[in-house]
C-alpha cells in the first residue's frame, strides 16, 4: 500500500519536472565543457590556471575588477600556484595608492603580495559611466553568480554571432547566443593569438575561453581542490563509523524482539 | 511517571542531587521507556537537535568574522570564504545546514501527521513544534538576508512589504521593521541581531517540546497507548540512542555531499551578486523550504488576501488536533485518511515546485488548485474522514495481535515491518 503510494509520489513529481522546458524555451543552454575541476575529485589544471591569469591580466582586467583576490592567492595551494619570486613580480608590476603618510598624504608603491588586486575604476560609477553605461561585474565570484556557472560564462565568451535578421542592435550593443536576454554591452574582445603565452599554448579563442574560464572558476572557489580532498576523506570516515555504529546497533537490538 | 526514585551511589553524589537532581534528570533521560517499534521516521528528532547545535556553533564563529553593515557584509562573507581558515567550510556547513535543518522539520513534521502524533495528549508537544518551526522560518529568512546579495535585498524586500498589506498601519509598520525608509543598512542590521537572538529561543522551545514529550512518553507506529515501562518498551539508552546515532550518520553523509561537493545547488546564484536597490532580479525566490508558502501567497490576486492566507497555511496547523476527529492516531489503520494524506504530501511538493516558477499561466493554475486543497484537506477531509472513516482493527498492544480476529500473527509486527 505504502509502496504503490510512494511510486505515485515519484511519478507525479516526475511529472511536475517535465514540465519545466515549457517556461525556459526562449534560452539556449550552455555548451557544456568536461572541465577538471567537475567530479567528485576534480581539481584545476595548472597551467590552464597559469594561462587564464595571463589572460584576465592582458585582456579583462582593463575594465573588471576581481576586488576580493589578493596577489598572494596567485600562489596558494589549489590555485595557478607561480612561484614566490613570481607572486612578487607580478604583485610589483602594478603601482598600488597607499596612505596616509606620516603628512597626511596618499602616495603610490609597487604592489606587494599582501594587496588585493589593483582595480581598473575607482568606483562602480567610473567603471559604468567608461562603459557606455553597463558596469563590467566584478570578477571575484562571477562563476558562482551566474545560473551555469563555467560552462555560462565560457559560452558567452565564444557566443558571439551576427544578429539574426529582424535583430537590431543599438551602437555598443553586441549580440551574443548564450548571453541571457542575447544583448551584450562587452564587446567580443578575444580574437586567434591575441595573447602570446608563455608555455607556447596556441592561443586560439576556445583555448583563451577555456583558461579564462577555469581562472575564474578558481577565483570564485579557490578551495575547490581541498573541499573535495576533505570531502572524500570525511565521507569515507563517516561510512566506517556508519558501519560500525550499524553493527553495534544490531548487536544492542538483538536482546529484545524487535527488528532495527 | 513509573520509574523508580534514583538514587546517586556516592555520597558527593547523593549530596549534590539532593540540591539539584540533575542526576535525577540524566538517569530519567537514560531509562526513559521508549516503544520499541519506533521506526526510522522517528529518529529525526535526533536529527533537529544536532541541527540546531550545528547552526548555533557554526554560527557563532561566523559571526566572530561578519561584518553587518549594507558596505561591508558581502565583503565580510568573501572574507570568510577566502581568508578565515576553514572559513569556506564553516559557512557551507552554515548554508546547507539551514537547508538539512528544514529537510528534517518538514519529515518530522509529516511523520507526526501520517502517525496523529499531534493528537491527545500530546497537542501541546505539537504546539510547541509548530512554534519552533515559525522561529525556524524567522531565523532562516534573516539568515538568508546576512551575506547581501541580490536575493537577500530582493528578498527582504519582497517580505518586508507583505506587512504594507495590513490596512491603515501597514505601511507605517513596515518603515518601522525596515528602521528606514526601504530595506537599508538599519534592516540588516537588526536581521542581524535576530538572526542571533532566535536560535536560543528555539533551544528553549526544544527544552519545553521534549520536556512535554517525556509527560506522555512517545507516541509510535502502532499509534496506541502502551504501559510504561513495560515489555512493549525500551529504555532509551542504550537502543534509542545507538539507533539515533545511526541515522544521524547517514544523514551526516547526506549533509556532507551537499557540503563538500555541491555547496551551492540549493541556493541562488544572484546572491553572489552584491545587493543593488536599482536593479530587480528577474525572479525573486526565496529558499526552496519556504517555496509552498510562496505558491499560496501568489495564487491571490488580491495582496492581503494572499498574506492572510499565506498565515493561515501555517496557523491552521495549530488547530489541527481538534479538526482531527478520528479516535485512531497512527494512519496505518485509517485506509481512507492514509490516501488523503499522500494527496496532500504531493500536494504540499507542488506547491514548492510552482513556488519557484513564475506566477503566470499553468503554474498559477497549479498554485490555486494546490491552496484550495492545502485548505479542504484540515478543514474538511480531516473532520469528514475521522468522522466516517471505518479504522482496521487495532492491536491491543505493541507484542500482542489484534482485538479481533486473534487467529491473525501480530498485526503489530506487520505493521512494523511495512513502515
């Protein structure tokens, strides 16, 4: 009785679900990377990560800002992990406003590891008004603030085609497949060997989406890799002590006539 | 109760419970004599206590490291994510465990209902969970409004102003919640405060709604009254709780994948986007356990009326052991009312499916047809069924086979073996 119930919960719920394609038909779905980070135990690829950094560096970050990231996470554990030499280039490549001195003024040095990364506007007001009006998100956890995380943000970035006909588009206006809305502001900023990288990776657009992608998906979980180490090792404890406490129970419950 | 006075056996023992008989209470909570066919539906309770644990410490330490203030709380949660150690973990454990925490409730919730748990003697027991889950509902939603996103402001937003809908003074209630003149800095900072301050109460309510447990003892699947202690008992330690460790172990595995591998599934990915009073999300959600109350406030084209009605979904609840008016507690011996409360689980699920869909077209035809039966089925269906309802004979104890017909094995143990 109870089983026959439960199947009629299942297959109404089924049901249910199967219902939801008639409300989102007007967007496309994302092209799904197998990227590896994804699983169970899916860790970034590191010299994706290198070369991601190269490219927010020469291409995004002239107008996003990735305001939560410090030059020190760059070689953390889990993420592109440079060296520290090259933490500390990188970080002093870029002239950083710091004060007040000991006069009550403000005065610029070369970056250290410590500081965050350097954003390109002062404030969301300049960044927005030097972008015909569209703010260019921060970056730092974009991945996760986007429904379809990598593989949406990765579509949008080789998504762009001319507009179907009956399709106008304002100036500053680009049209984009996988964009939501298909109306973009940012312009398609990545074209084949727009960035020499330094491990002589051909630079193509899939292979510049791909590692920009993977860049930010670290730079909005820079613990992925140790969130799935821990979780394997605390899932596999937790089953033993289950098994255990299993035994014990059954052992507990076999003075009385009770089945557990 | 029928338990025997205790007596410490050491003398610095016997000398202190005489002051303060907590040695009394532990070895009443030791031997209290529990049904011994309680299934697993039962060791949820269990479960809510290590939730509500498992908020108030993961809890506290976040907020050692947030920062409530509209300028700094999104940054505040990066912060945690990223510089705190273990930062990541504790709020992810925070997050999902709101998510666990509500899981538990709403199958704690459904197993008294499908067992008449809520019946007499044990309608204040009830009560008192029902208060628990208003507070859980209250904690939850200004949790939900602390990291800052756009699902928190819109959120609060979308709640706040519910309260306009009360004529005459609506509006002026609802500045008075915000402290300002829209969901702003004040708002979040006294969510902040609240959000602190609800959790201890809810421990108070535990204390009082297993307090009133121990009055009757347990209901159980067999829904009768059973002798205490007796041999249709089992003192508590050490059967509950070994059984109660073990299913709390498998729901921490559960838990666990939510935590480690999938930390964002049950939450909206607009809240990783910083507040902003200019810009509306296209869809305002709130968190899937609220999603049924959702669907019942915009089944109503009139405001008011979907925020009386959306109370009156939860306030009905507390009526509920006197709409009842079957004799029979547990649903195993009520074949009409046991159909009837399979049509309203399914029918609660869809309110929370249509809840996260837009208000428009089949999903607000789905929304209406699931509130008005969310209503028929306490109000009529209940009082109508027990009424008329013919109940299967029933055990006359846990051991023993049923009243009539004793040539049948013992229905009891049938019945154990099916739920």
């Amino acid at each position: 009785m109870i089983k026959s119930n439960i199947k009629l919960l299942v297959l109404s719920f089924l049901l249910l679900i199967s219902l939801r394609p008639l409300q989102s038909a007007e967007m496309v779905d994302p092209i799904k990377v197998d990227w590896s980070f994804k699983g169970l135990t899916g860790t970034f690829d590191r010299a994706s990560l290198q070369r991601g950094f190269q490219v927010y560096k020469e291409v995004c970050a002239s107008c996003h800002s990735m305001q939560y990231l410090s030059y020190r996470n760059l070689g953390e554990p889990g993420g592109p992990e440079f060296s520290e030499q090259e933490v500390k280039a990188i970080a002093a490549s870029f002239e950083i406003e710091d004060g007040p001195d000991s006069q009550g003024e403000m005065f610029t040095r070369p970056g250290k590891p410590s500081d965050k990364f350097k954003s390109p506007y002062p404030n969301v007001q300049a960044a927005t008004a030097a972008n015909g009006g569209a703010y260019p998100p921060d970056m730092s956890v974009l991945v996760k603030a986007r429904k379809g995380g990598a593989n949406y943000i990765y579509s949008v970035l080789v998504g762009y085609e001319d507009p179907p006909p009956g399709v106008t588009l304002d100036d500053g206006v680009y049209y984009n497949k996988y964009m939501v809305g298909n109306k973009i502001k940012m312009p398609n900023n990545l074209m084949d060997g727009l960035v020499e990288y330094a491990d002589g990776t051909e630079s193509t657009v899939d292979q510049m989406a791909k590692d920009v992608t993977t860049f930010l998906a670290w730079a909005a979980e820079p613990e992925l890799e140790e969130r799935h180490r821990t979780g394997v090792k605390v899932i596999i404890y937790l089953a033993l002590l289950t098994t255990l406490v299993y035994l014990s129970m059954k052992k507990i419950w076999s003075r009385v006539d009770t089945e557990v | 109760m029928s338990e025997q006075e205790y007596v410490p056996k050491s003398k610095v023992g016997k000398w202190f419970n005489d002051r303060l008989p907590l040695l009394t209470l532990g070895a009443h909570l030791t031997d209290y004599p529990t049904p011994k066919n309680l299934n697993y539906w039962w060791t949820f309770g269990g479960i809510l206590t290590f939730c509500l644990i498992t908020q108030i410490v993961t809890g506290i330490v976040l907020a050692m490291h947030y920062v409530a203030h509209a300028d700094l709380a999104f940054a505040s949660v990066e912060h945690i994510m990223r510089d705190v150690n273990y930062g990541w973990l504790i709020r992810y454990i925070h997050s999902n465990g709101a998510s666990m925490f509500f899981l538990a409730v709403y199958i704690h919730i459904f197993r008294s209902l499908f067992y008449g748990s809520y019946k007499s003697p044990r309608e204040v027991i009830w009560i008192i969970g029902l208060m628990i889950y208003l507070l859980m509902m209250a904690a939850a939603f200004m949790g939900y409004v602390l990291p800052w996103g756009q699902m928190s402001f819109w959120g609060a937003t979308v709640i706040t102003n519910l309260f306009s809908a009360i004529p005459l003074v609506g509006d002026s209630i609802t500045t008075w919640l915000w402290g300002a003149y829209s969901v702003d800095n004040p708002t979040l900072n006294r969510f902040f405060s609240l959000h602190y301050l609800i959790p201890f109460l809810i421990l108070g309510l535990v204390v009082l709604h297993i307090w009133a447990l121990h009055v009757p003892g347990n209901n159980n699947p067999v829904g009768i009254d059973i002798k205490k202690p007796s041999k249709d008992t089992v003192p508590f330690h050490p059967y509950i709780t070994i059984k109660d460790a073990f299913a709390l172990l498998v729901f921490m595995i559960i838990f666990a994948g939510f935590v480690f591998f999938t930390p964002n599934v049950l939450g909206h990915s607009d809240n990783y986007i910083p507040a902003n009073p200019l810009v509306t999300p296209a869809h305002i959600v709130p968190e899937w356990y609220l999603l049924p109350f959702y669907a019942i406030l915009r089944s109503v084209p009139d405001k008011l009326g979907g925020v009386i009605l959306m109370f009156s979904a939860i306030f009905i609840l507390f009526v509920l052991p006197w709409l009842d008016t079957s004799k029979v507690r547990s649903a195993v011996f009520r074949p009409i009312y046991r159909q009837f409360f399979w049509i309203l689980v399914i029918d609660v699920l869809m309110l929370g499916y249509v809840g996260a869909m837009p208000a428009e077209g089949i999903y607000l035809v789905l929304a209406r047809v699931g509130t008005i039966y969310y209503f028929l089925h306490f109000i009529v269906v209940m009082p109508v069924v027990g009424y008329l309802e013919k109940t299967d004979p029933i055990p006359m104890s846990i051991s023993e086979p049923v009243l009539t017909g004793g040539a049948e094995p013992s229905l009891a143990r049938k019945v154990n073996d099916k739920v």
